[in-house]
C-alpha cells in the first residue's frame, strides 16, 4: 500500500523538555534538556558525552578495588555500545541529508 503523506523530514525532529536530576528532595528536577534542538545537534552531544563517559570510565578501572572491576567495565562496554548506536544514527541521517541536497 502506497503512503498518500510522505514522512516529514529527519531534520524537521526535535526534543521536548525532559526534566532530570532529582535527588530525593521536596523540589523537582535540578536539570533538564531544553525542548526545541534538532535531532543532528542532540546526536552530537549525545555522542560527546558518551565519549567522555568512556574515557573517565576508562582512566577509573585501574583504581577501582576487584569487586567493582567487572561491574566498571560492564558500564564501558554499555557506553562504547551506545556510543556506536548514536555514531550510527549520526551517519545515516548525515547521509540522509546529503541525499536530499541538505
């Protein structure tokens, strides 16, 4: 069955408001992402973040005890995953672009 509306463009997707940050008090969040950034640029950050993640991450294995060794870098693998889902992400819709003349 052929789609009569076409899919509005990749670009044209944005966040919306996201609180985060709570910390068991009587106010709200401390933090939130700022509804209105383009997918591109959220991706961009995403994946710096996760970089950084990475690293401190990283440079923390060899001064964490035995126990929390393995658990430390369960969570570098879970950030160098979700790392190359964003990368990913990034490259097709830059692709995406590049298709459509953007």
């Amino acid at each position: 069955m052929k789609k009569t509306v076409p899919d509005p463009p990749l670009t044209s997707i944005k966040t919306v408001l996201t609180p985060f940050g709570t910390c068991d008090a009587p106010h709200g969040p401390l933090f939130a992402v700022l509804g209105g950034i383009g997918i591109h640029d959220a991706l961009v950050h995403t994946s710096l973040y996760l970089r950084c993640v990475l690293a401190t991450s990283q440079e923390a294995v060899p001064h964490t005890g035995e126990a929390g060794r393995g658990m430390l870098w369960s969570a570098v693998h879970s950030a160098e995953m979700a790392k190359a889902l964003v990368d990913g992400l990034l490259d097709g819709l830059e692709a995406e672009q590049d298709k459509a003349g953007g």
